[in-house]
C-alpha cells in the first residue's frame, strides 16, 4: 500500500493495521500532534465524502493499492487568512471607486471590481471552510462582536441586494451598497483576520 500526503509518496511500514480506517486513525493521531488536519481523502483513486467514510474505513489494508490524503495545517491557514487579508483590503479600496465610475461612464471597471468581490468572497469561505478543522484556534474568530457565521448571515442579504441592484442597472443603489454597506463590512473582515 502507498501512502502519499499532498501528493508526495510517504515511506511508511504498517504496524499491524488491518483496515483502511486504522490506518487513517493512525496517521491522524501524528497529524494532530503537528497541527495538522486531513481535508481530503482519496483511495484507490475514489474521492471518499463524509458520509462515505465509515463505509470506506472498513476496507481491508489487503484492498487498498493506494490512500492520498490533503492535508492542511494550522499555520498555513493562518497564512491563508493573512493573504485574504491583504486581499480584502485591495477589494474594499476597489469597492470605494465604484460610486464615482458609474458616475464617469467607467462601467465596466465597477462591474470588474464586483467580480472581484465575489472572487475575494468565495476564496475567504473556502477558507473558513478550512479553518473548522481548528476549532480551537480560529473557533473564536469575531467580526464586530459576531462570530465568523453570525457575520456572513448578516452580509449575504447585502450581498444579495449588490447582485440584485447590479442585474437591474440600478447605479445609486449599487454605488451605495459598494461604499457604505460593503466596504464597512469587508474592512472589519479583513481586521478580525490579518494578526492570526
């Protein structure tokens, strides 16, 4: 059986495993004390999801040619964190433009850092994503007293009346929401994450 983490082949000697599961067990157990986390597993070149792991746990060692694991750490994730950071903070300076470009005839730069903002979005959610391997170092995060969930429940309405204004061409309600909804929000985001 080959183990490999990241796409690099582990050397490894099995110590009496007999199943999938034991093996993954094992290699949590020295993940853990790494900070370490498995986000992904394959075997045999089959993605397992979540509620197919116990089921795929059970398969004997004799089965398995092969198990890739992503592995995520705890500091990379702070790192991830820091990068968004940065990148939040280019978005909301792009944000603050948008009001005066709808005004000047620079449509398609606002459309372009709308985009961008979606972008920035989705890339900060994989990484909370991430970041729930940690609970108990970025469980605690808070944006304006808010837990990381609290405050997305309150940003996607406003993210939605973004979208909702921009398919309808209204530019008032669009530059608005950009400078004085958006912005605010993003700002505190980027705050709560830059010193992890």
């Amino acid at each position: 059986m080959e183990l490999y983490i990241n796409g690099q082949k582990l050397d490894i000697t099995l110590e009496g495993e007999k199943t999938a599961g034991e093996v993954l067990r094992s290699f949590e157990k020295s993940a853990e004390q790494s900070r370490c986390a498995t986000a992904g597993i394959q075997i045999n070149g089959k993605k397992i999801a979540a509620e197919d792991f116990d089921e795929a746990a059970k398969m004997p060692i004799d089965n398995v040619e092969r198990i890739d694991l992503d592995v995520v750490s705890e500091d990379s994730v702070c790192q991830a964190f820091k990068t968004a950071a940065a990148e939040i903070k280019d978005t909301v300076d792009l944000l603050k433009q948008i009001p005066v470009q709808l005004q000047s005839g620079g449509d398609s730069k606002a459309r372009a850092s709308i985009a961008r903002l979606a972008d920035t979005v989705d890339n900060f959610c994989h990484i909370i994503a991430l970041s729930t391997l940690f609970p108990q170092k970025f469980g605690a995060i808070k944006v304006d007293e808010k837990n990381l969930s609290a405050f997305f429940e309150d940003f996607m309405p406003v993210f939605n009346d973004l979208n909702g204004a921009l398919a309808s061409g209204d530019t008032v309600t669009l530059g608005d929401l950009a400078e004085y909804e958006i912005s605010p929000r993003l700002a505190a985001l980027a705050d709560a994450v830059k010193n992890l």
